[in-house]
C-alpha cells in the first residue's frame, strides 16, 4: 500500500460513476505502477478536491482509495501545517513558519483519517509505505494498531538541523510519529543524521550508525514486532533503520522524449524563436522560495549590468510553474520574482531580444524534454531542496551529452552529480563566475562532465530507487550489509565554484 497526500491522477470532467480522471505519471507513479500491479497493490490519498467524496476507483490498473478533505482541513492541514509550517522549517526557515494550534489540530485528525483508510483494507503482514511530511504522524498511528504492518516512510525534503528543528512545537510527536516505521528514508546522508540527532536529544533513545533503539514494552514482542532485540541499556528494543535512499526519475522515459524526431525540432524551433541567441539558459521550477529563483535573476542582472554579457548573446528562460497560490508567501515571491523580471527586462533587453523569457504557466513533459534539449546551461540554484528532480531530467536528456548544469550544493542532487558546476547560490560572485564559466566551457570539457553525470542518472533510476527502498523494508535483519549506502564519494574537493 502506498499512502501519500495526493493521489497520482487529476479531475478532469464529470461527477460519480461519469468521473474522468488522467493519472499524473511522475516518477513515483512510474516507479511503483508495476510494483503495485504485480503485488495487488492500493494507493490511498487525497483526490484534490475539497468538500467531496469519491468512491475508491481504478486508474491505470492502479486501485485508489481517495481520502476526503474539507475546504477547512485544505486550508489548516494542507496550506497551514504541511505548507506555511513544516515547508518553511524543514527548509532551513528562508521563510518564518507560522505555528498554530489549530492547524496542529487539523494535522492530528487529517493524518488519522489516512491511517485508519489504510487499517481498513491492510491485509495481515500487509507492507504500506508512507510519503512524505504530510503524514508524519501515520507510521505510529499504523504501529500501534498493528504491529504487524511493515511500514515504511520516505521523507521527500531536508529534515533540518536540530537547532531549527528544535522550534517545533510539537518536535517530539513528530519524532514519535516517523518512528512507527520499521525504515524512515532520506534524501540525504545530512538528513539522516539529523533526524538521528533529533530523536537523542528528544528522546535519549540510542543510535548506532543508521539504526535507532527504540524501546517496546516486554509483551510487544509477543504480539509479532519484527526488528526486536534486547538494547545495550538492557531493554527490548525495536530498531529503525533510518537512512539515505537519494530518489531519481525515470530515466530512460526521458531518453526516449528526447530521441523523438518531433520534440528535437521543437528544441530547434525554440531555439529559432528566442532569437538564435549565443547561449540559451534554462530554469524550470515550481514558483518556490527555496528555488533560488531571484538569486539566479540577480547574478543574471548583475552580469548584463556589467556588459559582461548581453540579451543578444545570452538569454535566460524561467519556467515559474504556478504553485500553493493561496499561501501568503507564496503570492509574495510570486510579485518579487515579476517585478524583478520586469526591471531586468526593462533595463537590458533589445527590442526581439528580451534577457529574461519569464513563463508562469506549467507545460507537457514533451515542452519540458524540448526546453531541456534547446538549454545550453540549466540552472539548479536552489537555496534548499531535497533532491531536485530537474537537475537529474536536464542530464537523462542531453542524449548529445552536451550541455552545462549549475548545480547548487544545497540540492541533494549535488551528493551525485559531482560533475556539475557546484555553486553556493547566496554568493552572487561566485554564481556569476560559474555562469560565465557554463556560456565560455569548451565542448570536450561539456561532454566530458555530461558523460559521467548521465552514467550517474542512467545507472540509479526511480526504479531502482524504490527497489532498494522497498528491499530494505522487507529484509529482516536491518543491520544487513545491504544497506550499505550507494552514494558517490566526493570525487570533486568540497566546497562550491570559485573557492
Ligand atoms: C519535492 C522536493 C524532491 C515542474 N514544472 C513543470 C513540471 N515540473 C516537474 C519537473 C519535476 C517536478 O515537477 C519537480 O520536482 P523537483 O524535485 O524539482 O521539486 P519539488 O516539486 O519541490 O519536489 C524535491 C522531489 O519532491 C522528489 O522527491 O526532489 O526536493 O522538494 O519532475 O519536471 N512538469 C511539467 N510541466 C511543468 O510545467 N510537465
């Protein structure tokens, strides 16, 4: 079973048994469908309306199980605690998050309405995997009920410093909450070792490189827990395997756009529509403020200002996709990031000519592939970000092995893609400098940083990302050295471009 807060599909016409939905095939989608098939599969979750209730239905050959939401628990559950609360703070508080006892409150019963949708159908021994922040609480929730579930939780962003983390009010149900899993996956090694760090220092519980003692009362033994064993104070314990399983995309997908006749002549047309200029550069993000997308537009700004480069010779693309309109912060950026456009573009741009070709609007994964194939230099400038899927797209696609990606150190797709530019997004100096080092790179060195990237991306796919995270889960002895981590050593000396 998979829980998570949306279900992979979207409404797209009609009501009750007329109801037309089209699955949204992201990577997790493609990763799991044929898991969930073969092994008679459930996915459970929110359907994205609110204030309606769908009867569970079958997309794909995937059965759903759609969780209602009230317009009220969208806005406490979903924008207040999921997006302006535990958003903010998991990403290092670049904005404040805002703590409200109601919308806790809603958090509560919301993850309890999805933990007893999935008790309502969990076949005994039944493995359930639970995604992301939204639904921190479930794991427990799951345990207690049954302990013989084999619960899994995959957290898609950073989980922060203990002395952010720390300003949670309710820091510890949180803890509590995740360590109803037999496994907690994370994006990254620095993840893991927060978390591990959250849960001494909250709990005192010991911990021994990836695994967590938790302590169980002497009959939870009895009653068919897995992982017990007796600690090293004496006491039952369960263990947590809390660890990194970095996740990727469907890489081969990409390939494939990107060998399509039609799509590499939409690359060509758009490069021909901007103007034919000398080097296209490309941003493509949710409108985020963990993007970094002014940052990259100030080292942009900078540079035209200078005369280093003009609109002639260098454009930049951003594709803003519209996203969580209805949170404060997010409409706030979303002004910053257009006025900025606006006196860029102002400022520096020749008529047929515009330095930025700013796109609020979201586009089919065939734009996306073509976008990727006409960018010369992608830029990854997020201030922090769990993984960054975009960053591992741009690469599956450069099927030429050509093209430059400026990878900021703060995404954890930098502890895998070595080769990229490295940058420190709050150093406009240094961004600055790795740009024009991405405009002025000579092809062999391109292709040479482009091959071992694709290498990287192409080997450690989404599948084989969810392979290795659902191995982990059904292994029986945790200490296993399977769960060896599979992450590069740095190839490349620390620190980011221009150190
Ligand atoms: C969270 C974590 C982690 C964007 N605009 C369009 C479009 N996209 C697609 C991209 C990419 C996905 O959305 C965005 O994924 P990211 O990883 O870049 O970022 P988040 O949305 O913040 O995702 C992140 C991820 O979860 C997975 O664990 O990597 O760190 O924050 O696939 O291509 N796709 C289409 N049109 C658009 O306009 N078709």
């Amino acid at each position: 079973m998979i829980v998570s807060n949306r279900l992979p599909v979207d409404h797209v016409s009609g009501e009750g048994e007329d109801a037309v939905w089209r699955t949204s095939p992201g990577g997790l989608v493609a990763a799991l469908e044929p898991v969930m098939r073969a092994r008679d599969g459930v996915w459970i979750g929110w359907p994205g309306m609110a204030d309606k209730k769908v009867d569970p239905f079958v997309a794909d050959g995937i059965d759903l199980i759609p969780v209602p939401l009230s317009a009220k628990e969208v806005e406490e559950y979903y924008e207040g605690f999921s997006n302006d609360t535990l958003w903010p703070l998991y990403h290092d508080v670049i904005s404040p998050p805002s703590y409200h006892r109601e919308w806790w409150d809603a958090y509560q019963r919301v993850n309890r309405r999805f933990a007893d949708a999935a008790l309502a159908v969990a076949a005994p021994n039944a493995i359930v995997w639970v995604h992301d922040y939204q639904l921190q609480l479930v794991p427990k929730m799951l345990r207690d009920a049954r302990p013989d579930l084999i619960i899994g939780f995959f957290n898609h962003i950073p989980f922060p410093p203990y002395g952010i983390y720390s300003q949670l009010p309710w820091r510890r149900q949180i803890v509590d909450g995740l360590l109803g899993s037999d496994v907690i996956g994370f994006q990254r090694v620095a993840d893991a070792g927060n978390f591990a760090r959250a849960v001494r220092r909250l709990y005192n519980y010991e911990t021994r490189g990836n695994l967590i003692s938790v302590p169980i009362d002497e009959s939870a033994e009895k009653h068919g827990q897995r992982h017990t064993a007796v600690g090293r104070r004496g006491h039952p314990v369960r263990t947590v395997l809390a660890r990194p399983f970095p996740i990727s995309i469907d890489a081969s997908m990409f390939q494939q756009l990107a060998h399509d006749p039609g799509i590499q002549a939409r690359a060509r047309e758009i490069r021909e529509e901007l103007g034919n200029p000398g080097t296209v550069m490309l941003g493509v993000d949710r409108l985020d403020y963990t993007k970094g997308i002014r940052h990259r537009m100030k080292a942009f700004g900078e540079l035209l200002a200078e005369g280093t480069v003009t609109s002639e010779d260098v454009c930049l693309v951003q594709v803003a996709s519209p996203s969580r309109e209805r949170v404060e912060a997010y409409a706030q950026l979303r002004d910053e990031v257009e006025i900025t456009v606006s006196r860029i573009n102002g400022d520096f741009s020749q008529l047929g000519h515009p330095a930025i070709h700013y796109l609020h609007q979201g586009y089919p994964r065939e734009e996306m592939v073509a976008l990727y194939l006409a960018a010369d230099v992608m830029l990854v400038t997020a201030l922090r970000d769990g993984m960054n899927l975009v960053a591992k797209e741009y690469v599956a696609s450069r099927i030429d092995q050509d093209g430059v990606l400026v990878l900021s150190e703060f995404a954890g797709a930098s502890d895998e893609l070595r080769q990229a530019l490295l940058v420190n997004p709050h150093d406009i100096d240094g961004l600055k400098g790795a740009m024009l080092h991405a405009i002025r790179m000579p092809k062999r060195d391109r292709m040479r940083r482009m091959r071992a990237m694709r290498k990287r991306v192409l080997t450690h796919d989404v599948q084989r990302w969810s392979a290795t995270f659902l191995d982990a889960l059904v292994r029986e002895d945790h200490s296993d050295p399977a769960n060896n981590l599979d992450i590069p050593k740095r190839v490349m000396p620390a620190g980011s471009y221009g150190e």
